[in-house]
C-alpha cells in the first residue's frame, strides 16, 4: 500500500519538475495565435494613429515585439516599407524581397494587403538576431493605405 503513494508522488514531483522546463522552451518563440493576435493590435495601432503606431513597430515597443514577433508594415501605392524588423530594409519596396529559395514572398505580401481580411503568406526568414533563414509564416491584412503583417517562425 505505501508503494501506490509514494510512486505516484515521485511521479508527481518528476512532472512538476521537467514542466517549468517544457513551457520555458515553448514559450521561446512566438505561436501562430500570438502572431494573429498581434496583427489585430497592429490594425487596431495603425487606425488610431498610423504615424505613432508605425514608430512603436521599428521601435518594438508599447508591446509591439515579443520574442520573435514583431510587425512589417508597407505602403500600399509603391510597396515602401514603413516597418520592418530589419532596419536597413526600411524604404526598400517589399515586392522586390525573395528568400533564399528564390520566392518572391515581398510581391505575395503585397498582394496580401486587403482590409478586412487576413492572407497567409509562407516563405523562408530568418529570425530576429539570426542569419539562416527558416520556415515562417506571415499573417498579413491591409489598414488603409498601409499593408502589415506579423509572422511567425515554424
């Protein structure tokens, strides 16, 4: 009888034990519905006050970077990024970016841009702080004359 209880409680401890490990490590990296709902703060930010908004996402505050979710905006009329979490491709036109593979992931995001409705767009980045791109997804929508989107990494 005293064997039931004290394995049960040495599996209890065990578990207790490797959990905070577990969520540690899954809580290094953004998930797809962190990412979404990122970008419907981003939507919400970008209607309220586009020019403040766009400072927070290049800035990554006022909540505007988590991990490695952070916001892309670009504009509508000529591409032009306004937000990026890459700094030296502020300005650049967004359709002219490929990944490593060749895909055109710059032209399908701004194809993407359409209020009111959230576009997938998959191709391969790297993460913030990284040089080997990897699998990402990027939910992406139009706000106004802005397109923005905010990807996730697989």
């Amino acid at each position: 009888m005293l064997r039931v209880p004290f394995i049960f409680a040495a599996a209890s401890a065990a578990v207790l034990t490797l959990s905070p490990m577990a969520v540690a490590q899954m809580a290094k990296f953004g998930t797809p519905a962190e990412a979404k709902a990122m970008l419907e703060k981003v939507v919400v930010a970008v209607k309220a006050d586009k020019a403040k908004a766009l400072a927070s996402f290049n800035a990554g505050t006022d909540g505007f970077k988590d991990r490695d979710l952070q916001p892309f905006c670009f504009n509508k009329s000529d591409g032009s990024l306004t937000a990026t979490t890459v700094p030296s491709n502020l300005g650049k036109d967004i359709r002219s970016l490929k990944d490593k593979t060749g895909k055109a992931f710059g032209e399908e995001n701004f194809k993407a841009a359409v209020d009111g409705k959230i576009t997938e767009v998959s191709y391969m980045f790297p993460r913030p702080g990284e040089t080997e791109p990897v699998a990402k997804v990027s939910y992406v929508t139009g706000v106004g004359d802005q397109g923005c989107g905010v990807g996730y990494y697989k």
